[in-house]
C-alpha cells in the first residue's frame, strides 16, 4: 500500500465515522479515532502522523518500544494507546511509553499500577477490559464484575479510570456486545467507551462508542505472524 492510499483510507474511515454517528444523531467529533498500527514499520505510519493524525494504538510494549519514541519525538501531541493485553512485569514500561492504556483487565495487574501510580509522573489514563463474551482465552472481568472493579479501580486504587473496552468475539453479531458495553459504561458512571475495529466501527459509532480501534481498513491486511 502506498502513502496515498493510508492517508485517502485514512480519510475514508472519518467520513464514515461521520456518517454512522450522524445516523444516530452523534457527532463525528465523539468518535476519536485509534489508528492500530501494530505490526507496520514507522515508515509505513509517518505519512499519517505527517498528514495530521495524532491518535495510534499498539498492542505489544515491546513492538512499541522499537518505534514509537522517536516518532512521538518528531510529532508532539501524539497520543499512544496500549490495546494488548498487558504482564505485570511491562506494566513500568507501559506507562513510561503509552498514554492511555485500554487493557486493564484483572485485580493483579489493577494492583501493579496502583503502586505504580502512587510515585510516577506520568499517569496514562486507563480503560477497564471487559470480556462481553466471556471467552476463555480473552483478557478482560466478566460483565457481571465490571461495574464493581471499574468503581474500585478508581474509587480504592484512585487510578483514573475514563471507560471500558471489549473486544466482542469474532464470530458473533458485534452488535449486542456493544449495547451490553454501553450499558455498563453508563451503570460505572465513566465517559468513555472503546469499542469498533474495522469491520464494525460503523455499528459501535451508532452504538455509544468514544473511541473506535481501526487498523487493516486503513493498512491493508497484517501479514500473519
Ligand atoms: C488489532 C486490533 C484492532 C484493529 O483491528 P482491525 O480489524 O485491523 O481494524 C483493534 N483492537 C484491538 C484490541 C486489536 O488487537
């Protein structure tokens, strides 16, 4: 894929965005964009970063680590999400490199950063994972704790906690997933909800969410690992 074609997808998917949100009488401005860039080189995402956009999501610290701080370096402003599931023993350098952090997704890990927290500068706001489906092999509190965890995350741990995430199972209709998300974002009293990859961020901009998560719509397919 060349430069044109990332930054014309680029395009593309905000006015899509626009369109699915004005369906349901939202505003495109209430739908931030994360441009997934995992698994694509800084050559292949600083055309985006150069026409403007500043929001990107990356699923592996390490990956990370390798080319983001000299490109957040070289475009102020840009905000790093982590949407991989996180170890407790990367929590450190997630927070020295992302800025918001979509994964938090268990006691142990919530734990981690309160102390954590408690002595560092930087503060990356944080998302509570939820597993809507309740997928074994998926990171997230099941939907009946996620109010109550949600609530001491921020209330116990004073963490700033601005919304819940899911991942809906991919082989299910995303769309009760969503409104399940949305209620529970609503019951936690959190503002934000982060939901909508690219084969659904239409259905999760008409459905509540803040925050859509879109990489191959704009890349092209990610060679598999
Ligand atoms: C990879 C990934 C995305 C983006 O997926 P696409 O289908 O390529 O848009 C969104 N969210 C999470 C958590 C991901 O891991």
């Amino acid at each position: 894929m060349t430069e044109t074609d990332t930054v014309s997808n680029l395009q593309a998917v905000h006015e899509r965005i626009a369109k699915a949100a004005a369906s349901a009488d939202r505003m495109a401005a209430d739908v931030s964009l994360t441009v997934v860039s995992k698994t694509w080189p800084a050559e292949t995402i600083r055309p985006l970063l150069a026409a403007g956009h500043r929001i990107f999501g990356e699923n592996r610290v390490q990956e990370a680590q390798g080319k983001w701080p000299d490109l957040k370096a070289a475009f102020p402003g840009t905000q790093l999400h982590l949407i991989g599931s996180l170890q407790s023993n990367k929590a450190e350098d997630a927070i020295a490199l992302f800025d918001v952090i979509e994964t938090l997704d268990r006691e142990k890990l919530a734990k981690v950063f309160g102390k954590l927290y408690a002595t560092s500068e930087r503060r990356p706001d944080l998302f509570v994972q939820v597993n809507t489906g309740e997928e074994p092999q998926k990171g997230g509190v099941s939907p009946q704790q996620a109010v109550d965890f949600a609530q001491w995350c921020r209330d116990e741990l004073t963490l700033p906690i601005i919304g819940l995430m899911a991942i809906p199972p991919a082989e299910e209709p995303p769309a009760p997933h969503f409104a399940l998300l949305h209620k529970l974002t609503h019951e936690a009293e959190l503002p934000r909800i982060s939901m909508g990859m690219s084969g659904d961020f239409e259905i999760a901009a008409q459905l509540g969410a803040t925050d859509v998560r879109v990489g191959s719509a704009i890349f092209g397919p990610r060679n598999s690992p």
